[in-house]
C-alpha cells in the first residue's frame, strides 16, 4: 500500500510540473503585458481586457485534463515565499491593483465590496468547473487554496473597480472648486504619487488631496478655479477625477 501511494503521489507531481511547464509562455505574456500596462498604459482598454482574460485563459488551459488546484500552485520550502501562484493569476492582479490606485478615486466601499465579491464567487467558481479539489493528503492543501483565494481577492476587487471606470460612459456631475494646496508623496522605494489639494466640494465637506498624473501635476497652481467630474459607473461604484 505505501509503494501505490508514493507512485500516486510522484505521479501527481510530476503531472504538475508538467501542466505548469507547459504554461511558461502564458506566464511570460502576463509579465510583459503587466509591465506594458503599469508603465506606458497605452492602449489603456485593451491591454485591460487582456490582463483580465489571462487568469481565466490559463485556469482554462492548465484544466484541459482536470488536474487538481494544486497544480496552480507551486510550493519550494527553500524560498521565503513558500507558495508561489501561477503567474498568469497574480502578476495581472497586482498590475490592475496599482493602475487602479494611480487613475482613479472612488467614492463608495459598500459598492467595490458588493461588485468585487461577486466577481471573486465567480472565479472561484470558474475554478472549480476546470480544476479537482486539492486531496486531503496534501498536507498544504490550507496554504494553497489560501494562496488562491488571496490572489483572486486582490484580482477580483481591483477588476472590478478598473472595469468600472475605464469603461464607464456616464455624464458626469460637475462641481466647480480652488485648489489650496499641492504636494508630492515619496515611498520608501523611491516611488512618486502627485496630489492636488482642493476645498470641499458637492458632498465631500472636507478639503481633499485628490491623485493626479505626473504630468498633469504642473498644471496646476494655488488658488487655480479647477472642476471635479463626478460619475456613477458603469458598475454602481461612484468616482471622480479632477480638471482644469
């Protein structure tokens, strides 16, 4: 009986390095893409919508056979991050999370939450329509769904939110305030975020520092009359950017 065990269990592993080994060159697309798409977004929607396929397309050809969800995921004890995801999954997430966090401003939690559960229910779903569940011998097994999960909460809720917006083609409200202040934030790495800081406006009833490209930072000046467009979204989820 052990003999039969360890050959099932040399032969899911190999399986796995196989499955994974054949995906390579989806892993190196969704680096370059996602490289593409934090430094030169251009152009912006359709290098979105393919960033937002990826995970889907490599779940759909690594599941061709049904393998196990493990095969995702792959686990080096000697490296500080121990479980490692499929790049195809993780490298398009923390890309859309970081564009989303330079383009836009939003206005409502409850509505990211609402739209972004419900996008992370349906990939975990698709998930499940082309992958086995992990067998309860792998001692891993917590660690590695727990890996997945996260990676599909950090996709699905930054999805979300870009689709939103990037796509949303709703007349703006418009609200006419003065900018007061403007200052550059550094990171620790050496990062830039550039903020233009305006008096309250429609229902926001404090002075906020509003994000703003780093181009169209010297564009604006202390007491310069600027317009704040405010829209619904295309999801639900309200946002707003600033202007001249």
């Amino acid at each position: 009986m052990r003999t039969i065990k360890t050959n099932k269990t040399l032969k899911n592993t190999t399986s796995k390095v196989y499955t994974l080994h054949q995906l390579d060159w989806l892993e190196y697309v969704a680096l370059g893409l996602s490289l593409w798409f934090v430094f030169y977004p251009k152009p912006y929607e359709i290098l979105l919508v393919a960033l937002l396929l990826l995970p889907f397309v490599g779940m759909f050809l690594n599941g061709l056979h049904k393998p196990s969800i493990a095969s995702l995921v792959e686990v080096d004890y000697s490296a500080k991050e121990k479980y490692d995801v499929a790049d195809f999954i993780d490298v398009p997430a923390w890309a859309i999370v970081l564009r989303v966090l330079m383009d836009y401003e939003t206005d409502s939690f409850i509505a990211i939450l609402t739209a972004g559960t419900v996008a992370l229910v349906g990939i975990c779903l698709f998930l499940l329509v082309t992958h086995q569940q992990i067998s309860d011998s792998n001692k891993d097994k917590s660690w590695i769904y727990g890996s997945i999960v996260f990676s599909f909460f950090v996709y699905s809720y930054s999805a979300v939110v870009a689709v939103n917006c990037t796509f949303d083609n709703s007349e703006p409200k418009v609200y006419e305030t003065e900018v007061i202040d403007k200052h550059i934030s550094r990171s620790r790495k050496g990062g830039r975020s550039y903020y233009v800081k305006v008096k309250p406006w429609g229902h926001h009833y404090d002075a906020e520092n509003i994000r703003v490209s780093s181009s169209e930072y010297d564009l604006y000046h202390i007491h310069d009359q600027v317009v704040v467009d405010y829209k619904e979204g295309l999801l639900g989820i309200p946002w707003y950017y600033l202007e001249k």
